[in-house]
C-alpha cells in the first residue's frame, strides 16, 4: 500500500444554530457527509450514545472516524480509550482543557497522557487549540523542546489569529508554524486571518489568506510523507465551525455557505496532495 490522505468532515461543523430553523437530524448530517464524498467524520467520544451511533453509520458505509475529546485530568483519558477499544478509532484527537502557566505543569499530563495511550495501543494527537494547554505558539514550541516526539494535530488558524502574525508572514513566523508541521501528525482545515479565526474561502479579499495556509498545508504534507511509513495514513479534519466561529451579518445569518466551502477545502486538499504524491519521489518540503 501507498501513503494516503482521508479527508473527514468534523459533525461540530455541521451544526447550523440558526434561530428560526431546526438543526439537521443526525442521519442526514451523516448521510451528508457519505454523498458528498468525504472518507469519514471526526466524533466526540465523550458521549457514548452519539458515538455509538456515529460510528455504527460510519462502519457501515466503509467510513473512518476520529474519537475527538476534551480531558480536564489524567484520569479523564481513560473513558474515551476504554470507548475507542469497544469502537474504534484512526487515531484520538485530544484538546488538552487545562491552562497551566508553567511547563512543569504540563508535563506529568502529557507524560500520563502519552503513558495511558501506549497501553492501549492508540494512537493520541494532541491538538493545537486556543484556550488549551496549546494555546500559545511560543509556550507549544518549549512544549516540543521538552517532548521532541509529541504527536501534534496542527490546527494553526488559532496560531495566526493569537499572535496576529504580520502581513506578508515573514520567514520568522513561518519557521515556527514549520516547526508545529514537523511534529504533525494531523491537520485539521480552517482558514483564517491575522484578526478572525474563520473566513470563506470564496471571498476575493481572503485569497491571500487561503494562499498562505495552503502554503502551509503543503509544507505539512510534505513533512508528514518524509516521517510516515509507506502505508501511513494522513487524515485532513474539514472544521468549519458555526457561528460564533462563522462570521454573521445583523440578521444572525452567516456570510458564506459553510458547508459548500467545506467540500471546496475537500477537493483543494485532495488536488494538492495528488500533485505532490506524483511529484518525483525525494521532493523536499518547502
């Protein structure tokens, strides 16, 4: 087998929160995803029921999913791997929900983290995320001097809009977000600017913006093709999220269709892996 790209669609995304219209039941959010191609979803296994359900639609149609969650504590892991044994799981995705000041805080989590994942046999990203213990790009970058080896889920819009990078990004900023891409493991899509985490894509005043990450992303994939084993696999997490995430006019509306920018970032991600998979082999990140 070659290395491949699965693309997902994250079912937080799919929620719409609209104040005169009901959400999509969950079928049709799943049955949305299935038709409009995308290989699997990412699933908050921090309620047992939903991910239950979610995955039993998942396996049915040849889909694969990640078990997304959000732990406080140590001890907070071990449902959600107690869950991906019974379920399944390409890999976790964790959002470390704590906020420690000091890098000796951090590490008997990750260290217990990491711990608890090798027993199970899971693999564990931990995710690059505002208000988390990732929150910062300079505090994650002592984080990595300390754990060389952690697995990274680089979701950089929160990086650019944190440190509200200057426009152009100078090849400072971009070593940095680099250097989160060579600990990356997984990707998750959002596009944003120096000053609001999510934009469309369509607009022509973002373009810019939608250049730079797919600059990145690109980066990324070459990086990850060089770590992985020939018949790894890279999943790419669609996250648009809902308002607030998504943008609102007075009426409460969003400005852009979310889910038709979701499947365009689909068909981007998967054009611009076939381009570098068909480069000549030994292509060197950018």
């Amino acid at each position: 087998m070659a290395q491949q790209l699965r693309v997902l669609q994250s079912l937080w995304a799919m929620e719409r929160r609209l104040a005169d219209e009901g959400e999509w039941p969950l079928q049709t959010q799943l049955a949305m995803i299935r038709d409009a191609g995308f290989d699997g979803a990412g699933v908050r296994f921090i309620d047992p029921v939903f991910a239950r359900e979610v995955t039993s639609f998942l396996r049915a149609h040849g889909m694969i999913w990640q078990a997304q969650c959000y732990p406080k504590s140590l001890d907070d892991l071990k449902p959600v791997l107690e869950l991906v044994a019974r379920l399944g799981a390409d890999h976790v995705n964790l959002q470390p929900d704590v906020r420690p000041r000091r890098l000796a805080d951090c590490i008997p989590l990750l260290e217990g983290w990491r711990r608890l994942a090798a027993e199970a046999g899971v693999a564990v990203h931990v995710e690059t995320h505002r208000d988390r213990m990732t929150t910062d790009l300079f505090f994650m970058l002592d984080l990595l001097d300390c754990f060389p080896d952690l697995r990274l889920t680089a979701d950089l819009s929160h990086y650019l809009v944190g440190r509200e990078f200057a426009w152009p990004v100078d090849d400072v900023n971009h070593a940095m977000i680099h250097r989160i891409l060579d600990n990356a493991w997984g990707i998750h899509g959002r596009i944003a600017s120096r000053e609001q985490v999510q934009i469309s894509l369509g607009f022509p005043q973002h373009q810019g913006w939608v250049s730079l990450f797919m600059g990145w992303w690109d980066y990324g994939i070459r990086s990850w093709r060089k770590r992985a084993g020939p018949d790894a696999t890279l999943t790419f997490l669609c996250e648009l999220g809902p308002p607030p995430y998504a943008i609102t006019g007075p009426d409460g509306r969003e400005l852009s269709d979310r889910w038709q920018d979701a499947l365009v970032m689909k068909d981007m991600i998967r054009a611009l892996w076939d381009r570098i998979a068909n480069e000549p082999q030994g292509a060197l990140p950018h």
